[in-house]
C-alpha cells in the first residue's frame, strides 16, 4: 500500500466519522439533560406531593416583604428586575435563581406583588467571562422597563458589569465579593457573605481562648484580599496567625495546612467558600485526623458538601444569615424552607446562595413596597430608597446602614454569627449575632 | 531539613497526578506524535464515572443504571475501560485522520476534546466539586511531626509500579519495538509490515487507561471538580518535555519532583523572609519556577528534541498571499461601520468582541501561519500592554494615544524577548514552553495585588484625542443612543482593518516571503544567507505589538485590565478560534474573530437561535474537532460556496487560492 494512500482513504472517510462524532455528541447532551441537570425549573415541582403539605406562615412574609398577608395574587402590570445569575461554568449557582422565583412567585401569588404589581425577572447569565458581564451590564440599561437590578455572588463579570452600569441604575447584590462589589457606584450589599470573618472572626476566636491561628487561603486576588483583611483583624485583637496559600486552581489542602501549622494551632481558619474547596477542606482535615476546631463560612455547608462527604465535617461555621440547618426559634428558617418547599421543588437546594438570594429578593420587595406607587418606574427613587433602607433582613441581621463597614462602602452589614456542628444533625449556636462594632 | 522532608513527602499526592499525567502524554505522544491537552480531562472523566458507578451504580448517565452502588473493583475497571473505549474512538476519528496535519493541528484537537469532556461533565455534574470515593484507605503516619496520610505513600509506589511496567512494555515487548520503531519512522515501520493507525490506537488506549486509572486514585486526595485535574495537565507538559517525549521514567520522576517541588513553596511562603505583595507572599512563584526550569530544559536540550518521523510530512496550512488587499477591506469596512452605527446595541457591542478577537488572531497569523512558531503567550503579551497603559494613566497621567504607543512598545520587547528561547527549539515544544509563561504571567504579574490587577482589576481610563471622547460610553450623533458606543466600534474597526492590511502587505512582502522561508526550512534558509534568529526576532515582535493593540482595546472595551481575559483558558481558546477561521491568512483571523466567546457566532446562537451559554463550551469543542477533522487548514481555505466562485474574476497576474497546495504557495522569491 502507497503511504498516500492511507491519508487519501482516511480523508474520504472525514465526513462519516464527524457525523459519528456529531451523533455522539448530541446523545451525550441529550442525555445529560435527561440524566438530571444541576439546573431545574422551579415552576416546574410547584405541584408537588409534599408542596401541598407546607404551612407558610405569611406574616412572616409580609413582615419582611411588605404588603398584607391577604392571599390574593398581584393583578397589575409587571416590574421587572435585572437579575444577574452566574451559571453553566465553574462555579455555578443555580440554586440562586430557584430561590428568586420562588421568593418573586410567592410575594406574587400570596402577599399581592408590589402595591398590586406582580415582579417579573429579567435574566442575564453570566457564564464564566468578563464579556458576558459587560453584555448583561448593557441589556438592563438599555432596557426601558429594567429600574432596578439583582445579583448573585459573582466570581467573574462583576468589575464588567458594574463598570457598565455605571451606577445608572441601582443594584442590589445578595452577597458581595471584595472588590467592585464592595465599591461600585450605586449598589449595596444586603450580606457579608466571606467577608463578615473579617469583622466577627477575632471576637469568636477570642471567646473561645484561641491564640495561635493556622489560616489557608487561595492565592487568586479576591481570596487574597479577604485573607489578608482577617489576617490583619486578627492580629490587631492580639492573636497570632500563620497564613499559607495555595495555587487557585488546586484542591489538595492538606500541604498548606500543614505548612500554616493547623496541627499545632489552637484554631484553623480555611478561607475557602466554592463547593470544591469546602469538600477538598473536609477531606484534607480527614486525611491528616485534624482535631483542633475548625472555624469554616457557613457558604460551605450546603447540601453538596453533606452529599459529597456522607455527613457535615464537625466544624464551627461563620454564617451572615441564619444557619438553615439549624433550630431557629425566630420562625423565618421554617418560612424559608416552606416556600421553597412549595415554590423551588423537590430537594431544592436550600445552602449555598439560595438563602442570600431568596433573603434579597425579599428586601427589595420591601424597598419597592416603602415607596410611593408613582416611583417604581424611577431607578433614582429606588435608589434612595434601597440606600435607606435599615432592615430587618429576612434570614439575616436586624439593622442595616449602607457605608457602615470600614473599607467596604457598599456594604450595609459586616455581622456574623457562628454554629457549631457535632454531628447526626447536631447543631448548636454560639449566640448572636457579632457585629464589627463588637 | 526534618519539614523540608515532611513537605516533600506531603507533595507526592499532586506530584503523582502530575507524573500520571505525564506518563500519559509521553505514551500518546510515542504512539501518535500528539500533545495531548485532554489527557487531564481523561483522568476527570475516569474519576468521574467511577464515582458515579461507586455512589449511584449508574454509568455517568443516571439513566445507566446498574444497581444503588457497584463494589469498588468493578467500578473501577468499567471506569477505565470506558475511558480506554473513547481514547481509541478518539484517535481513530480524529488524531488519526490528523495525520498528514501540523502537530499544531493534533494540539487543537486535543484542546477540543478537552473543551468538550469538561463541558459534558459540568453540564452533568454541575461546575461545583463532589467528593470522590477513596480507594486507598488508610491510617497517618509521623514524619518529624508531621502527619503524612499513607494512601500518599502508596500512590507513590503506584506510580513508581505503573513507570516500571509501561517502561519495560515498551522497552522489551514486541509491541513496544514496533511503537519505538514507529516513533522514529513511520515510513521504514510500515515498509516492515508494521500498521502506525493500530499502534496509534493501541497507544491512545494505553494513555487512556493510564490517565484514567491514576485520575481515580489521586481525586479523592483533593476534590473531584471539572478543573482541577484538567489543569494539572499543563505542569505534566513540563514533565513530558523534559523527558524528551520518550523517558517514561524521567517523566514519573520529574512530575513527582514538581509536586514535591509546590509543596516545598508553601511551606517556604509561610517564613518572614519570603517576598511578598501587599503584606501577602508572592503569589504563583511554583509557576515562575516551573517555567524556567521547562526554559532551561529547552535550552539545554532543544536541540536533541525528538522530531516524529512521520508517513506523511505533516505542513502547517498552505499561506497564500491575499489576491486583493484594498478594494475588499473597503467594502467590508464601509459595510462594517454603517452596521455599527445602526445596528441594535447587542450586534454592537458582539461586533466589537469579533474586530478585538479578529485583532487578536492576526497577531497569530504573524506568528504561525508565517513564521511558523506555535506560541500561547500573544494574549497575555496583551494583557502586559494593557497593564501598561493603566499604569500610565493612573501614574503618569497619560492617556491617549501615547500610553498605548507605550504599550505596544513594552509588549513587542517582551515578545522579542520571549522569541530568545525559540532561537534554539521550535514547534510544539515551542508552545508548550509559551503555555507556562501564560500561565506565569498570569499568576505572577496580573494577578499581584500591587504591581498588576489585583482585585478590582487595574482601570483603565476611556480614550480621548483632541477632545474627541472615543470610549465604549462616549456619544455619537447616529443611532439609538444606547451602549456601547458605535464610536468605540468604530475605533476598533479601524485598528483591526489597518492591521488586516499591514499583515496582508506583509505577506506580500519580501520580509513575509523571508518569514515564509524560515518556516518551510530554517536550514534552507540559513543557506541562501537568511538569518532565522533575526527574523523569528522580527515576528514575534510584529505579532506581539498586534497582539498589544487588542488587550490595549479589550481594556478600553472593559474599563480595566483583568487577569481572568488573559488566562491560559482564554489563550487556548484564541489559538482554537485562529486555527478554525485558518491561521495562515488574513481572512482566517476574520473568521476567528467572528467565533471567539461572545463574538457574532455567539450573539447569532443567544439571540436568533435561542441557545443557553451553558452550551457554548460543548458546542465550541464540538465545533473545534469537527473543523479540525474535515478541514484542517481553516475555514478561510476551504472553497468558497460555488454561487460566490462563478461571481469571482480572475486578476491577471496572480493565481487563483482555491486551489493552493503547500508547496506552491512557500516557494519565496528571494
């Protein structure tokens, strides 16, 4: 055979081997749509066996969303709020839009909507790039019908995004990250989320006579922002810490615990918070049998990480919302957890960012409610409004103020509190909430 | 020196994960002369089917169902013989029938089938990580202190049994002499009766399983996450190369040796004396380190780099000089600006992303499709040049046009630069030395807190000349007034048809005939007194000031410069969409600039065709191994549609590029 011959052969046999690759394809993503995405349609499990069984308690939803607990739908014409998301990439949250419809269907079906005006989203996805920022930045301000915007944590997009906007419209945001979340124009963040470590993590590591602390962090800049604002706090309140990165994109915890001294410290503080550290956390604190306590954001434990590792590692977690695992003695986690039931489906994932998005989306049904009929379709009156309001937080603190935060001027609350976990469900809180001040 | 041994043991864990990948990518490379990218995404896919079959008995599918769990031994060999199954699938149907094609061509693939396993696993498992099932169970051991988990222990001797065994199949197997015997020469291998496809996909199989199975046994010592394991592929490159492509054993030992290597640096970061930033260590020091021991590797042993002696002489795209340059760049340009000024803003704002993209590819035209030399590090050049132009602005006050005359400038130094190690090593082993220095300019000099972007990215103001706002939210009397500016675009337009223009000038000129030279043959054109040295000096430096203009304008387009536009990711996926569009001419960077992420393409499938962006990375990876296949030298030489060919007239003088073949199109006149 010429060797000529075998390319020429080969080359006459392209098109039905990429039909092949095609075909193959096809029934791969078929498949996996079929096999159970990460993301589902809440809307969708609405009528579900155990949906019927719920008893929402609706006082509690119109303590915090505004509006009368009368269980009449919302008739008028719609307001439609920008709702960024960040999903289909690493990381990926589609837990956050599950928790917004349910919050928006229920303050439309049970509490009457806005003054009568159902809330209807305008979805932007943003997948993992910068463009994908900018391209949402521009859709809700050429939108004409878009006075006000949402947004999930996001781990890319967000410099783009709020860079468009430009603080033309205002946004509120679930859960900053330091960053241009924290210093955007015209946006205010309703949680801490990482960052409340900052503010509450000395204080709790002083109650419980911690002294030499072993810290881990990722070396990306917006984990290194953060460790270096607790690393700073702690060391201001006394306490001596030794803090070792590791590269952003590996997961083997277990050399930069040993190198930051966990073994030996009298408390570990992993700052770490997607759902591939927090395992890569648990299993790194398993392998090397890490008795010390371990103070971890309460971003880590989510239903993923009690799948993954069969049961919640038996750490102490920072929360800046109630912890949902929990007993909460205030009624809102029960409320939480029944309009999900009803509204976000089956095995809706109640962790992660579903409890700061479905907490947001109840605030700003509270700013809209406080304002005048006349100015829902102002971004201006909204604005003012979002950066007055003072609470309470569903799920969250009892009072906000924008600008109260010391280097995080969009942030309206840096409060924390802290739970710690003892196994089988077993969970016990450390008290209240922490705030900077304290 | 007792920790220094503690922490050199702990780094045998992502040592392994390297060395098996390595392992891996120096057995494809033996049986089939490709840079396997996707062999991290092998070992993904392995750790993620065994996790399925040992969690839910189901086989990646949850429609597969086999029972509520499979013991860990079946799981585990159903596990890798389904990764064996799809690496012969994808050598048979794709790397083999790349075989008359440039290694960069087999590169491409494999960053496609990389795109691809991780698109089907996140849109499966979701981008967030699960924990994988152990199978190494054990205790802890005291090393001076220090807890050391064993299972690390015995993946070392894991390592070390799969090195030894692959090494003496290949060394004392008949199946081993024949892949030797092909890897040295294919042609004289088949004159013997040998068959370079069954060995290829004998080979291919082989890297599966290997990748597969130690993908399983090192997940669970960190997480199983689509990303982790796929990125650890770019230190085992490093690994492979200094192995030669050949030494299974210098590969296992120098990917553990760089593990060990990483967990020495967290250790030593956490003393007072390390330097630092910003009051915190230097982050992605392990990054500069492997780079420049893969730098010293070439340099030391460039020269005694193993070519594949192939059936067929693999060529990089014919690159035929353009018939027309002025009359079709006016036409577009006019045609371009007036659908800039009146389309809506969503077209706007992906016609943007398409010239900044177009611009981008171009300087890869430079590069590879004249120059011949593969490299990854145009983009993050780019991404220097807007750092540049930031710091100007927020230091020295300077704006336009003299901050970024300063940035192209600083760019094509270090581009010239950066050519230094290509005076000694060419081809793949090229790009691969380019893909660490992304990788390092990225995590050392983007992502510093002080010197590059740091959190909030580093801002760049809009641009401005003679009191004229230019700027993505400047105002322009035409149009519907919204963002982003048509002024902007039509900033970016001019840039991207001046360039188109200067590239294809230069390909007609002496100067791309001379680069033309040095890649058909650096000897041949030494002996007709050419100087490669020189000339692979001048075009690096034109592509890296190219490449300048476009992170100079991506930093415009985003109002700061931010690590994450100029990551290895993104660079893969830029060298991918050249590739595609056709990397050797200047109609091929148009059409990669119309399918880089977010570019027309994208906008077309969101908005007319309603597409999720969570199937973007599926469709790019699928997209990418189909053109790669059925048209290796790009689209932009593939024959035009027939009602398009009996419109064209023939120009007197020049011949027709439909029907160009490599050797017509290199011969240079010199």
């Amino acid at each position: 055979m010429k060797p000529n011959a075998v390319v020429n052969r080969g080359a006459r046999r392209v098109w039905p081997a990429a039909a092949a690759l095609a075909a193959l394809v096809l029934l791969i993503s078929a498949c996996s749509s079929s096999g159970g995405s990460a993301s589902s349609s809440p809307s969708a499990a609405t009528g579900s066996a155990g949906a019927a069984t719920v008893k929402i308690d609706n006082s509690i939803g119109a303590k915090f969303a505004g509006g009368a607990a009368t269980g009449s739908a919302a008739t008028g014409s719609p307001i439609t709020v920008g709702w960024v998301a960040q999903e289909g990439g690493t990381p990926s949250d589609p837990e956050a839009d599950v928790a917004l419809q349910s919050a928006f269907t229920y303050i439309n079906s049970e509490l009457g909507g806005i003054h009568g005006h159902p809330l209807v989203i305008s979805k932007c996805v943003i997948v993992g790039t910068d463009a994908q920022g900018q391209i949402c930045g521009q859709q809700f301000l050429n939108n004409s019908n878009v006075h006000v915007i949402m947004q999930v944590g996001l781990n890319n997009g967000n410099a783009t995004l709020h860079a468009t906007i430009g603080g033309k419209k205002p946004v509120l945001m679930s859960e900053p990250n330091p960053g241009p979340d924290t210093s955007a124009a015209n946006a205010v963040g309703l949680t801490s989320a990482s960052i409340s470590y900052i503010s509450s993590a000395a204080a709790y590591l002083k109650s419980i006579h911690a002294k030499k602390i072993a810290m881990i962090s990722a070396d990306g800049a917006i984990d290194v922002q953060i460790a270096h604002g607790v690393q700073a706090t702690l060391e201001k309140a006394g306490l001596q810490t030794k803090l070792a990165l590791f590269p952003e994109t590996g997961t083997d915890l277990v050399t930069p615990l040993e190198a930051a001294g966990a073994t030996t410290a009298d408390a570990v503080l992993p700052l770490v918070v997607t759902p591939a550290s927090c395992i890569a956390m648990g299993n790194a604190a398993k392998q090397i049998g890490l008795t010390k306590p371990v103070i971890a954001t309460g971003l880590c434990a989510t239903d993923a990480l009690k799948k993954a590792l069969g049961d919640f590692p038996e750490f102490t977690y920072e929360y800046s919302l109630l912890n949902a695992n929990a007993p909460d003695l205030t009624g809102q986690v029960a409320f939480f957890k029944a309009v999900m039931a009803k509204y976000g489906g089956p095995g809706a994932e109640l962790g992660l960012d579903a409890p700061y998005v479905f907490s947001a989306a109840f605030a700003l049904a509270k700013i809209l409610d406080s304002m005048s009929p006349a100015d829902l379709n102002s971004s201006a009156a909204i604005s003012a409004a979002m950066k007055t309001f003072t609470g309470p937080l569903l799920l969250g603190p009892p009072t906000l103020k924008e600008g109260s935060i010391l280097g995080f001027p969009d942030l309206a609350t840096a409060d924390g509190r802290y739970y710690t976990y003892h196994g089988a469900g077993d969970w016990t809180p450390s008290g209240g909430w922490i705030s900077p001040a304290s | 020196m007792g920790q220094l041994i503690l922490f050199i043991l702990l780094g045998v864990g992502p040592g392994a994960l390297i060395a098996a990948l390595a392992l891996s990518v120096v057995i494809t490379y033996r049986g089939s002369g490709t840079i396997n990218f996707a062999a991290g995404a092998m070992a993904t896919l392995g750790a993620y089917l065994f996790y399925g079959l040992r969690t839910g008995g189901y086989l990646f599918f949850s429609g597969l169902k086999f029972a509520s769990s499979l013991p860990t031994a079946p799981a585990f060999l159903i596990s890798v013989a389904v990764c064996c199954l799809l690496g012969l699938a994808l050598d048979l149907l794709v790397y083999q029938r790349l075989r008359a094609s440039p290694p960069l061509a087999k590169l491409i693939a494999s960053v496609g089938v990389l795109l691809l396993i991780q698109a089907v696993v996140i849109l499966r498992f979701g981008g967030n990580g699960q924990s994988a099932p152990s199978i190494l169970q054990g205790g802890v051991v005291n090393v001076f202190g220090g807890p050391v988990p064993d299972s690390r222990l015995v993946l070392l001797g894991l390592v070390a049994a799969v090195t030894v065994i692959v090494a003496a199949v290949y060394r004392y197997t008949s199946f081993g002499l024949a892949t030797r015997a092909a890897q040295e020469d294919e042609v004289e291998a088949t004159y013997t009766g040998l068959s370079p496809g069954t060995l290829s996909a004998l080979n291919a199989l082989l890297a599966a399983a290997v990748a597969a199975a130690l993908g399983i046994l090192v997940a669970p010592l960190t997480s199983l996450d689509p990303t982790t394991l796929i990125l650890a592929a770019v230190p085992a490159m490093g690994a492979a190369l200094f192995a030669r492509f050949t030494s299974f054993g210098v590969a296992a030992v120098v990917g553990l040796a760089m593990g060990m290597l990483e967990s020495v640096i967290t250790l030593l970061q956490t003393d007072s004396w390390f330097p630092t930033s910003g009051g915190l260590p230097l982050p992605g020091v392990s990054d500069v380190v492997f780079l420049i021991l893969i730098g010293i590797a070439l340099v030391w042993r460039g020269s005694r780099l193993p070519q594949r002696g192939a059936l067929v002489e693999p060529r990089l795209p014919p690159a035929p000089p353009p018939r027309l340059i002025l009359r079709p760049f006016v036409v577009l340009t006019v045609a371009a600006a007036l659908m800039l000024m009146f389309l809506p803003f969503g077209f706007r704002q992906a016609m943007i992303n398409t010239l900044i993209g177009g611009i981008a590819c171009l300087s890869l035209v430079v590069v590879t499709g004249y120059l011949g030399q593969v490299s990854l590090l145009p983009y993050a050049l780019g991404g220097i040049a807007g750092l540049v132009v930031s710091k100007l602005g927020t230091d020295a006050h300077l704006g336009f046009p003299a901050a970024p005359i300063l940035g192209i400038l600083a760019a094509t130094l270090l581009g010239v630069l950066s050519a230094l190690p290509a005076l000694r090593v060419r081809g793949i082993q090229l790009a691969i030395l380019t893909v660490a220095a992304a990788v390092a300019i990225q995590s050392f000099v983007l992502n510093n807190t002080s010197a590059g972007g740091g959190i909030n990215g580093a801002p760049v103001s809009s641009p401005s000349f003679l009191g004229l706002s230019l700027g993505p939210s400047a105002p322009f009397p035409t149009g519907d007034g919204q963002l982003p500016s048509p002024i902007f675009g039509l900033l970016c337009l001019i840039c991207f048809a001046v360039l188109c223009v200067l590239v294809s000038l230069l390909r007609r000129s002496a100067l791309g005939h001379q680069l033309l030279a040095i890649r058909s043959s650096e000897r041949a054109a030494s002996a007709i007194g050419l100087s490669p040295a020189q000339l692979k000096l001048v075009g690096f430096g034109i592509s890296s000031a190219i490449a300048a203009v476009a992170g100079i304008l991506l930093a415009y387009n985003y109002g700061s410069v931010d690590v994450a536009n100029f990551d290895l990711v993104n660079a893969l996926g830029l060298v991918a969409f050249a590739y595609m569009g056709g990397i050797t001419t200047v109609r091929g960077s148009i059409i990669g600039g119309l399918l880089v992420t977010e570019g027309l393409l994208g906008h077309y499938l969101q908005v007319w065709l309603h597409v999720s962006p969570s199937y973007y990375q599926l469709l790019a990876g699928v997209g990418l191994l189909v053109t790669v296949v059925l048209n290796p030298n790009g689209i932009a030489l593939n024959k035009p549609p027939s009602f398009l060919r009996r419109r064209r007239r023939r120009v007197p003088g020049v011949q027709p590029a439909a029907a160009p073949t490599a050797r017509t199109v290199e011969q240079v006149t010199l």
